[in-house]
C-alpha cells in the first residue's frame, strides 16, 4: 500500500513536471502558429456545378488579393492564408464554414455566388459571430427578410441590377405600354429577380406577355425560343444563371430569332462562352475588364499577367471584398469580427476600384456603389474574344445618390435578429 | 396555347430526344453485353465538345466530326480493355463505383486542362439558318442533327440485326457462356461495342458543341436523361429506348409548351417512375436470364 502510495505521488510528480515543461516550452510555439504568424481567411464559392465556372474566378481573385496583401506586409503585420473550398450546395457550404470557424479558426468567410448557399452560411456566421462577406449571391431577400447582422454584401443585389440595366430599357422605349418574356432560373436567385423585375414593370406602365421557370440543369431551350417566337415579345429578358445564359444564347442565335434581349442578371464569362455573334442585348454588371479607372486597370493588368486572361466580373467581387477586410484590420488592428461590423457600419469608405468609393448602407449592409449596362457589340465591330461589348457610364451618374438604384426600405426592409 | 404551337412542341420533343439517344443506345448496349453501368458515359460526350474545339482550327468543324468520335471510340476501346474487362463477372454495383470514379476524373481531368469557364464555340457558317418545313420553321443547324443521328441509329440497328457481328453480340446478351461454349471469344466483340457505344458518346459531344454550353461538367447535364431514357426503354430493348428517348423528349417539349416549365425535369422522373410501377423491366424490356 504505502509503496503504492509513493509510487503514485512519484509519476504524478513527474506527470506534472512534464505538463509545466511541455507547457512552457511548446505552448507558445503553438499560439504563435495560431494566432501570431498567420492571420486564416475562409473562402467558399461554387467550383463545381453550374455556377462552377464562375467560382474559379472568384477562387483566382481571392488568390491574387492576398498574394498582394502578403506582399505588402499583410494583416497587422502577419501572413495571410486564404483556405479555399468548394462549397458545392447550401448543406455542404454550412458544413464547411462551420468547420472553418471552428476548427481552423478563421478571422472570416469570404465568397459564395448561390443566394441559397449565401442564407445557410449566414447562419453559422450569426451563430459564431464570425463576418461573411457575400461576393456573389444578388437575391434581394438576403438584404430583406433574410438579412444578418454578419452578413455584408460586396455583390449587389438584384434591385440595383434591375434598376441600372432598367435605365437603358426606358430611355430606348422598351418598357412603358411594351409587353415583356421572361424565363427565370427555377431557384432562390430567379425567383427573387422575377419578383424585383415585376415590380419594375408594374411601375414602368409595362407588362409581360410570358414567362416560364427554367429548370437549372436545362441545357435544350428550343420549347422555350418556340413560345418566344409565337408570343412575339417587344423585349425578351433573361433571369437565368450560370450556363443556362451560355445554352440561351447559343441557341436563340441558332433560332434566329431578332427580339431584343436583355437581362437582369449577367456574368462576363457567360457572354465570353456564347462568344461573337451569339452574344446580344443590353444586361448590368457589378463591374467589367474594361472600366478605365486606375484600379480597375492595376486590377486588369496584375490578373491577366498571373492567370493569362482577363478578369470577370465574379472577379471584382471576391477581389475586393479581400482587399476591403485587409485594409479595416490594419485600419483597426484587430481581428475581432464585431469591431469590424461596427467599422462598416459607421459608413466606412472604401476603393472599389471605380471612379466614386462605396460603403456598406448600415440599414442592410449592402455596398453602395457604382453600376454599368453593356451592350453586345455587333459582330463586325469585335476585335478580340473580350472586348465583345460597349458599356453605359457609370450608373447612378456623378451627381446622383450611390443609393438612388438601391432597394427602398418599401421594397425591401431589413431587421437585423437581435 | 394554338394547336400550331402545340403540333411544333410536339415536333420539337420528338427531335430533342433524338439526342438523347445517341449517349442512351451506347449506354444501354455496353450494359447490356458487359453489365457494365457505364457512369462515364457522359465524360466521353464531353471529351467529345473539347476535341470538336481543340481540332476545329485545324481540320474544321466538317474534320472534326469525322476525326473526334474515332479519337473518343479508340479511347473506349483502351478504357475496356484496362478496366470494363476487370468488372465483367463481377456484381455491378462495383463496375458502377469504379465508372463513377472514372467521370470524376474525366471530369477534372478537362477542368485542369481547359479550366473550369466555359468555352466558346458556335455553329459554323454553312450550317447556318432557317428551314421551313410548311409554316413551321426550324433550325437548319438541328434538321442537319437530325438527320445524322437518324443516319446513326439506322446503321447500329443494321449491324446489330443483319450482320453475322450482330447476331454474335445479340446472342452473348442473353448467354455469353453459351456463346463461348460454342467456341466463339466475346473480348473483341466486347472492345466493338464500347468503341462503338462510347464513339457514339464522343459524337453526341460533337454534334451538340456548337449549340450548348462546352464546360467540364456538361457530361453530367446529359447522363441522367440518358440513364431515364435507358430504363423507360428496357434493357436490351433497342426500339425500347429509341421509344423511351421520343417519349422523354416528348414529355420534357409538352411540360414547356403547356406552361408547367419548371416541372419539365421533374416529368421525365414521374414518368420512370410509372414505367417502372407498371412494367418492371421497362417498355419494351427484354428478359435476361443473368439480370434477373
């Protein structure tokens, strides 16, 4: 018993001392490898699926962003690490982001082009109190019913879309007393956007003469081009998404068919797939490759020298909202996600690589910035395989409220969950 | 809705699921000779776009169509050769693990190599245009489709009934021991029919290019439709999926043309799932012994 007793008193000496030794030494080491040398950066968007082509830009941008920040001496004076992964469907992004904070302790969750993936993200970040800033996903209803106080939106949502492109519709006369047909992704993206756009032609004096879902995985749209052709529209409008834009295009120039078309959603690279002569109509973008600003041709420059092509507008998003949050922790120098939200939330201004700064608007988080309408150019007039379209000046103009194209509070109010 | 517009839907199902058919006869044939569940079917279809967009600068889009579907069959006779062999005897849910694999790598595989946007290629000019088939007009780029699909699908069924290479492939479908009891070697018969089949693939990826969207995952878009159209039609049935593939279309075309758009993809699975409630071996689904 009593030797028992000393042999136990003697190993739990020891097991302490090891425990103080081993906690002196390499505890520190370890801190330092969390917290000290790197500051992690979670990115989530689409690789794969239909918005998949679009993701690739966005994990390109990201990759350039912190390339440059960790060479101008990165976050408060520590690397950057930017973990990227594919966040696939709205299950699988919440899983990862869950993971991201938790186990690989990240300071925030970057990306996302799905407006669904972008709700259930949301969701953990309100849990973790941990900033998301959303790159891609443009449904209205995340800014609306669905906002949170974590959430903020580098993509403008599909109010500002509808409103910038819907300045060129009414000043060529394709809206009041016209009748529209649209089709629309069948998902929370199109479904939203019908919504913005109806309210717009309601208002407008205008009215549709069709529109149909579109399932996201339909590649054949000759059913659809028939019913076009029959219902003879003044203008034909496109809310689809990812591929389905590529597959439309493709297929009404194989139709022939000549209504005007325009969109209200609309990525660079969609148009670049369709390529010359398929490519037509008047859409919006957050951003293009040839905007003329300082920024925006450093940005131009730095991304075709590394990647062998021009940036797309998914580009921009995930580009900028990395440059934005590296600037506030060295602005702030801290990590802490609620300092940083306080920090947008004052009105913080920020280079958006165009000609005016944005901010986030504090009632919903969403940056106000500048706009642009592209025009397919005619085939005739096409130089190279990028330079395939002519842009309207920014929208709103110089004297104009960056919040004029902006959902109102009417349209679309927001209340932060306490 | 006019009846005009209703008979032009109609019409319009019918040739968007002649399509189908390309990627589902090879599907089926490879099934039903080897019970190889070929997931990768639609790899071959995409590797098919690729080529037409690699070769075209070169040979033109008229070169291409000769030369990518033999570029897709010879790498379907090396895939058979290396793996489909390995799963002949074996249970298929393993040929169906290692084939779902094979997509996957297929399909990253084109991702790495043409990256992840999508690529541009349009119908060349010669195939341009409107035909008017009495007041209804179509694309002259899809009656030319039409006409090559039906040309193929004519020949396969020709070689697969009036020749002595047809009767040996019928006859190792219901009883391939039978067959090498009789002293004749399945193997190359095997190789000929996934050169054949996965060609066919590689074809559909050509003659689709210029018309849809050319991106890594677009084998993906195509191999479920295919799958439906195989299992509606019945195994070892060739007019059983030709049907199936008219009906898919058919019942994808009407769902647009009547207003029940979003619900068109959802149909073709309603659809499977009455065919199977109601003939448990599809429509026109042949009994084979070994699958029972």
């Amino acid at each position: 018993m009593s030797n028992n007793n000393q042999f136990t008193r003697r190993s739990l000496l020891k097991t302490a001392g090891g425990i103080a030794l081993v906690s002196g030494i390499s505890a520190p080491a370890i801190l330092r490898a969390q917290t000290a040398d790197v500051i992690k950066i979670g990115h989530l968007t689409p690789r794969t699926g239909f918005l998949g082509p679009l993701g690739e830009y966005a994990a390109m941008a990201a990759d350039l962003a912190v390339e440059e920040i960790n060479a101008a001496g990165g976050m408060m004076g520590r690397k950057v690490e930017l973990l990227k992964e594919d966040s696939v469907n709205p299950q699988t992004a919440s899983t990862k982001a869950e993971r991201m904070i938790e186990r690989d302790k990240v300071a925030c969750i970057i990306g996302e082009i799905s407006s669904a993936s972008c709700l259930t993200i949301a969701q953990v970040a309100s849990r973790t109190k941990t900033l998301f800033i959303n790159t891609g996903g443009n449904s209205d209803a995340l800014r609306g019913k669905d906002c949170q106080r974590y959430m903020f939106h580098v993509e403008s949502q599909n109010s500002m879309y509808v409103k910038t492109v819907g300045r060129s519709f009414l000043r060529d006369g394709l809206v009041k007393g016209k009748k529209w047909y649209s089709l629309t992704a069948d998902y929370a993206f199109g479904h939203d956007l019908l919504k913005v756009s109806k309210r717009f032609m309601e208002a407008n004096g205008g009215n549709f003469a069709g529109d149909d879902l579109v399932p996201t995985d339909a590649t054949d749209f000759s059913a659809y081009l028939l019913k076009i052709r029959e219902a003879k529209p003044d203008l034909v409008v496109i809310n689809l998404a990812g591929n389905q834009v590529t597959n439309f295009l493709k297929q009404y120039a194989e139709f022939g068919l000549t209504f005007p078309v325009g969109g209200f959603g609309f990525d660079t690279a969609l148009a670049w797939a369709a390529g010359k002569g398929n490519f037509v109509g008047t859409w919006p973008v957050v951003w293009h490759h040839l905007l003329e600003t300082p920024g925006s041709k450093a940005f131009v420059t730095a991304f075709t020298n590394k990647y062998k092509k021009p940036p797309e507008n998914q580009a921009w998003g995930d580009y900028v909202a990395v440059k934005i949050v590296a600037k506030t922790i060295n602005d702030l120098k801290s990590v802490e996600s609620p300092k940083i939200i306080e920090h947008f939330e004052k009105g913080a201004k920020f280079d958006v690589l165009k000609t005016r700064e944005g901010y986030f608007r504090a009632s919903d988080h969403q940056m106000m910035h500048e706009m642009y309408a592209v025009t397919a150019l005619p085939a005739d007039k096409i130089k190279n395989q990028w330079d395939i379209f002519a842009s309207s000046p920014a929208v709103p103009a110089a004297n104009e409220d960056l919040e004029i194209i902006a959902a109102t509070k009417e349209e679309n109010s927001c209340t932060f969950p306490s | 809705m006019s009846t005009m517009l209703l008979a032009q839907q109609i019409l319009n199902g019918l040739l968007d699921g002649v399509y189908y058919l390309l990627i589902a006869l090879g599907l089926s044939l490879i099934f039903s000779l080897g019970g190889i569940v070929n997931l990768a079917h639609g790899a071959f279809y995409a590797i098919g776009a690729y080529l037409t967009l690699v070769l075209s600068p070169y040979l033109g889009f008229g070169g291409s169509f000769v030369v990518a579907p033999v570029v897709v069959a010879l790498m379907g006779v090396v895939i058979e050769r290396t793996l489909f062999r390995r799963f002949y005897r074996s249970d298929p849910i393993l040929s169906l693990l290692m084939t779902f694999g094979l997509a996957m790598v297929a399909e990253q595989a084109l991702r790495m190599i043409f990256g992840a946007p999508p690529l541009s290629y349009s119908i060349p000019t010669w195939l341009r245009g409107q035909v008017a088939i009495g007041s209804f007009i179509y694309s002259f780029y899809r009656v030319v489709l039409l006409g090559i699909a039906i040309t193929c699908i004519a020949a396969l069924w020709l070689l697969l009934q009036k020749t002595s290479f047809g009767r040996v492939v019928r006859a190792g479908v219901q009883n391939p021991d039978m067959v090498g009891a009789l002293g004749i070697s399945l193997q190359p018969y095997m190789s000929t029919v996934a050169a054949l089949g996965i060609g066919m693939a590689g074809l559909a990826g050509v003659l689709l290019a210029p018309i849809y969207s050319i991106h890594p995952a677009m084998g993906q878009e195509i191999i479920t439709p295919a799958f439906v159209v195989v299992v509606i039609g019945g195994l070892g049935s060739f007019w059983g999926v030709v049907a199936a593939a008219l009906l898919v279309g058919l019942v994808k075309g009407v769902m647009v043309g009547i207003g029940y758009s979003a619900a068109s993809t959802a149909a073709i699975y309603l659809l499977m799932l009455l065919v199977l409630l109601f003939r448990p071996r599809g429509l026109f689904g042949e009994r084979i012994t070994r699958f029972e």
